[in-house]
C-alpha cells in the first residue's frame, strides 16, 4: 500500500530532490500535498506532474493565480491558502509522512502540527529543533511521532545508530565543508558580499542556510539540533572541517572504534534513507568510488574565522530560552547582510549583542518559544539600526 506524503516546502532544494527520489520510488508512494510560500509557478509544474490532492500556497493573491493555472489543465487538486488551513493539512488524518523542509523559525508552526498528529517526519528544518529543544523531542514522545533528520550530518549519525546503537558513546563529530571562505585570511572577512557568501562549494542550498554556512552558524545550529535529537550532552558533539564533504558524521566509542557514513555529497541519498527507513530504496545516486576522490583532510574550526559557531556552543551549554534567542537574532541578522544593510562580521555583532542582553527563561510551552523568538528580533532590530 502506498503511503502518502506532504511535502512541506516543496519549491525549495529538498523538497525537489524529495520529489525526485519519490519519482524512482512511484510503487512505494504518493504524493498527497505540496506545499510553497510563494513560488506558485514552480508548484504549478510539480502539480502538473504529481497531481497531488491538495496544493497550498501562503497568499490568497498566488492562490488565484495558481488556481488559474490548475483549471486550465483540467487538474482535480485543491488548492488553499493561509496558515489555519495549512495547520489543519498537516494534520490531515490521511497522510502518512511529513516532510518539513520550510527553512527557518517559518517553518516552526507547521512542524509542530505535525508532531501532535504523530505522523512520521522527515525534518529539515533544524530550527524547530534549536528553538524548542526538548519540548519539540517531548511532543514527539507524547504523540508517537517518529522525527528522522534530513541534514546529511544528522542523517549519518542515525544510520550508524542505527547500525550499532548509542552503547558506550564518548562522543559524535559532525563535519563541515568550511563555507565559501575556508582558505581566507581573517582580515578579507569584513569585506565579504552577500554574493561571494552565497557561492557554496559543495552544497546548493537557498539563501538563508548558505549564509550560515559561510559564517558556521549552520554548523552551530546543526551540534544543538543533534544535541536534542540523540538526548546528548553538548560536551558530547563536537564539529571538523572536512572539505570534500564526503564523510558526513562520525560516532566514536570508548573502545576505540569510529564509525562513519561516507558518500556523495547528495541530499537524496538521507532522503531515500528517511523515506524507505527502516528498508533503504532507490536514491538515483550511485555508490562513490573511492579510487577516483581526492584525499580526505580534516582541520579544526578556527575561532579567529568563524565565532558564531562558538558562540553555539556556548549557547547549548546555556540551554533553555538561549538556542532560541540565538536563532532568532541570527535570522535578523542574516536578512540585513543579505540587504547589504550590515557587514559580515556584523552578523556576530549583532547575534552576541543579543545574547549579551538576553535574559535566560525556562521554556515551559510552545507559546513561551514564540514570545522569546519576537523579543529576540525586536532587540536584534534595535541593535541593527546602529550599523544603519
């Protein structure tokens, strides 16, 4: 029987490689939603070719347009818009499988929805993660929903979880490629543009989480995210520069053992493994041969370079409302760069800004979570206006 799946984000980088690995997979599933916020042009062609049940697009204005589109087809799809509806989709009794890939705290709310209706999740969206911590992982819990990560680095660690259990853990590594600007010197940092962050050398990604790349934030929010989703101590999950991408996590055991998960740098290969699991089905990726790749080197994160990934760290072992004071200051400061408002480094400034002011509070509710997100971007506005 085929299982039917939601694609949250669907226009975006992972939801079309989702779409193409459910597209060697057809027997196995079908696409019950998809949904974009405002690319209604790309959702319209993903209609066309997976006729799901339902389509959603976030305003009324690009729902009329797609509806348009749709009836010229003679398409039998629903299409709705605004958020309660997009909260009563998710929810929707049939569908099996959520894929949450909306990027950013935007994505939040729906992943949420899809916890307390304790469907299967594929989570891209490592904020919802950063953001509520153990609240989020608690839900799960609560309604039976099984979360398997999408990031490569997280996706690697469950497979060799999964392989050999969490027995005797010393600690996870996860690896980075090092951004755009690896090889840079510290003085260049201050006159980067947003177009030389955004040219990402292993990964094609969207804007957002090209930038936290290129300043390692990403990578600081990829070690709190494991930090939640394995129920590990931050002391335990650490980070390395490898720069072909190939290995993508390390788990290391008291015994001496490392166990590793090598292969492309390919984001449908952790999306098969999430939609198949615990059977593996067709990526459309073939298996790496290590004859023909370059040597593999690995090198330490440099603090001089990339101190919004050290800030991270500080703010897991903080915990409670910091992870998400720090996402949301973060989100501010990445759009202003992209606007070319702010500098780079301003990135840092502004994010430690923040946590230098931030006042620690226990997440008890979800409702808690968005109150301190909204004081965050408001106090990191302020803190923007003096760099205007």
């Amino acid at each position: 029987m085929k299982q039917n799946i939601i694609i949250l984000g669907s226009t975006g980088s992972i939801g079309i490689n989702t779409l193409e690995v459910i597209s060697y997979n057809k027997e196995k599933f079908n696409i019950f939603a998809l949904v974009a916020n405002t690319s209604f042009k790309k959702l319209y062609e993903q209609c066309k070719k997976f006729k799901p049940k339902f389509a959603y697009i976030d305003k009324e204005d690009d729902a009329k347009k797609l509806i348009d589109l749709i009836n010229s087809e003679n398409l039998s799809i629903e299409v709705i818009f605004g958020r309660e509806k997009l909260n009563e989709l998710v929810s929707h009794d049939e569908i099996d499988i959520v894929v949450c890939a909306i990027s950013g705290s935007a994505g939040l709310e729906s992943s949420i929805n899809a916890v307390n209706s304790g469907k299967k999740i594929l989570l891209a969206n490592k904020e919802s993660l950063v953001m509520c911590g153990n609240l989020f992982m608690d839900l799960a819990k609560k309604n039976n929903a099984e979360i398997l990560p999408l990031d490569s680095e997280h996706n690697a660690l469950h497979q060799c979880f999964a392989a050999n259990g969490d027995k005797a853990l010393e600690k996870i590594i996860l690896t980075a490629s090092g951004g755009p600007f690896l090889n840079n010197q510290v003085q260049d940092f201050k006159d980067f543009t947003p177009e030389q962050a955004l040219k990402h050398p292993t990964w094609s990604m969207g804007k957002k989480i090209s930038i936290d790349s290129a300043t390692m934030m990403n990578k600081g929010l990829e070690i709190i995210e494991a930090m939640y989703l394995f129920d590990l101590k931050i002391s335990q999950v650490d980070a390395l520069i490898h720069p072909q991408s190939l290995i993508h996590s390390l788990v290391c055991y008291s015994d001496g053992s490392v166990i590793t998960q090598v292969s492309k740098n390919d984001m449908k290969i952790p999306i098969s493994y999430c939609l198949g699991w615990p059977n593996r089905i067709k990526s459309g990726i073939d298996i790496i041969n290590l004859t023909k790749q370059e040597p593999l080197t690995f090198f330490e994160i440099s603090k001089e370079k990339f101190p919004c990934f050290f800030l991270a760290k500080e703010v897991a072992k903080e915990s409670g409302s910091y992870p998400t004071a720090m996402n949301a200051a973060n989100e501010v400061a990445v759009k202003y760069f992209l606007d070319k408002i702010i500098k780079f480094n301003d990135i840092y400034k502004i994010i430690s800004g923040v946590m230098d002011i931030h006042k620690k509070t226990t997440l008890i509710s979800i409702e808690d979570v968005f109150e301190v997100d909204k004081e965050s971007r408001n106090l990191a506005e302020t803190i923007v206006k003096k760099y205007k």
